[in-house]
C-alpha cells in the first residue's frame, strides 16, 4: 500500500494485499428505483500490477462484483412489490469481493446460518456475516424523529414537510436515500444464500456460487425439501432459493441471474408459497 520500495521485481506483487476495501465512493450517479443498468461490473485489476518500465506498481485486486438492493413493481398479488437483489445468481472466483449497493434503504445482507437461527446455506466453515441495515444518510433525519421517513425514492430528494425550521443539521438534500456500500470477499468455494432480514419473507434473497463448487449440503431445488421455518427461507425467499434459474450449476453457467429471469417471478409466484406443511 505505501508505494515505498516495492518496485524493484515483480515478487513484490505476491506480498501486496488485496486493497479493494477502499471502494466506497458508491455517490455518483447511481439512480433509485428501477434502472436497468449493468448488474455486475468488473473493474477488474490485472494480476500482476508491476510494469517493465518501472511505472506504479498496482496493488493485485480481485474482481469486484456488484450488487444493487432494489425495488419494484410488485409482480405478485402476494407482496407489496417486488424487493430483490440484482442480480440474484451471481458467480464470482475465490477471493472476489462483491459490493453490495443500497441503492434503496432499509436493507441488509445475511448470510443463513445457524448464528442467526437459520439452516446454514454457505459452505462449512465460513464464518457467519451479516451486514447492517443501510441505506440511510445516518446524518439525515434529526434525533428526535421517530417516525419513518415517508416512501423511500417515490419524491426523489424532496423535503418532506420537515421541522427543519430551526435544526439545521439535515443534509443539504433533503435527508433520501443515499447509496451505501458494504463489502464482502468471498474465499470460500461453494453456494452461498444470502438474505435481507427485512425483507425476506417477500423474496428478497440471493444466491452467490464460488468458484466451481456447485454441490450444496443443502437443498437447492425444491421448496418443498427445505426445512421449516424458521431453519430455512420463509416465505418467497423459499421460491426465491429454489427456482430453476438459481440452480448453482445454472448461475456458473451463466455467470450472472437477473431477478427477472426467476421463474418465480414469471409466474407471479401463485402457488407454492403458502405456506408449506
Ligand atoms: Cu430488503
């Protein structure tokens, strides 16, 4: 990391860690709802960041994936709307670092594990992880509200009709949603299922397959083998988990499953997700 003296042979390159943890800048131009735009970036650092000529050594970075926490349309008369990671099926190599977005707040990323009172649904030995509920400008609502913010995203960054009369101390925009970001490397080669814990019951959950190990101690392909809950994915998480197009055979294949590849999805979720017996 300090550009010291590593610059005299390319077995530097070994001892310098992976230094993606920097991200973050995630402001920019990231829309709320909606948009379509790429679901999986690889700004990807060459192995290898040393030139002949003598020029910047680059750290070695893995591949950095993204995620983006999103809202839409309900497409099922079950919920309310559809909340959703996009993409939902992701493949990435041990060692890639996949940066969740939150470009809608009030989401969380966890990973089902018996720490958290679940089936544990990622390979054995990982170490449970979780990450906060983000997606707030944690500076813009004052102390003393208590009640949630009205519709995130519907006005864009409009006031709400504030007491800011006096404060001062929102953010300058009107206190939306701000795109956070959160880290999470990936070492570990296997099937991953992750979770919004509030929003899992409606579906929000995704699949991450590590490397090419795509045989899960757990059932990947059908509602009806999943353990009760709350050992295992409750409500449309359940469809979620188990559609076809999340098979992990089928998201290395692909790479990358859009939330609206789901079959789930397609046919409006109208069976199989009562509650199962
Ligand atoms: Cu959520």
């Amino acid at each position: 990391m300090s550009d010291g003296d590593q610059r005299d042979g390319r077995s530097g390159i070994g001892t310098l860690r992976r230094d993606v943890m920097k991200v973050v800048g995630a402001g920019g131009a990231l829309g709320a709802l909606g948009g379509t735009a790429t679901a999986n970036e690889h700004d990807d650092g060459t192995p290898g960041g040393m030139t002949d000529d003598g020029a910047p050594a680059e750290p070695a970075t893995s591949t950095v994936h993204t995620v983006r926490t999103l809202i839409g349309e309900s497409t099922s008369p079950d919920r309310p709307a559809d909340f959703f990671y996009q993409p939902t099926g992701l493949h990435v190599e041990p060692g890639d670092v996949v940066r969740f977005v939150f470009e809608t707040p009030d989401h969380n990323v966890t990973s089902y594990h018996p720490a958290f009172g679940m089936q544990r649904r990622i390979p054995a030995g990982v170490r449970p992880f979780s990450s906060p509920i983000m997606g707030w400008d944690p500076d813009s609502l004052p102390d003393d509200v208590t009640e949630p913010p009205a519709e995130p995203g519907s006005g864009g960054p409009g006031a709400e009709e504030g007491d800011e009369g006096d404060g001062a101390d929102n953010g300058d925009d009107g206190g939306g949603p701000v795109p956070s970001t959160w880290l999470y490397a990936f070492e570990t080669p296997g099937v991953y299922d992750l979770e919004c814990a509030p929003h899992e019951a409606y579906g929000m959950a995704m699949r991450v397959v590590v490397g090419d190990e795509t045989d899960a101690a757990f059932e990947t392909s059908d509602a009806d083998q999943l353990p009760q809950p709350r050992a295992g994915p409750v409500g449309f998480a359940r469809r979620v988990l188990t559609d076809p197009a999340l098979e992990p055979d089928a998201i290395v294949d692909k790479g990358c499953v859009e939330w609206s590849a789901l079959e789930a999805i397609q046919s409006g979720g109208e069976d199989g997700e009562s509650s199962t017996e």
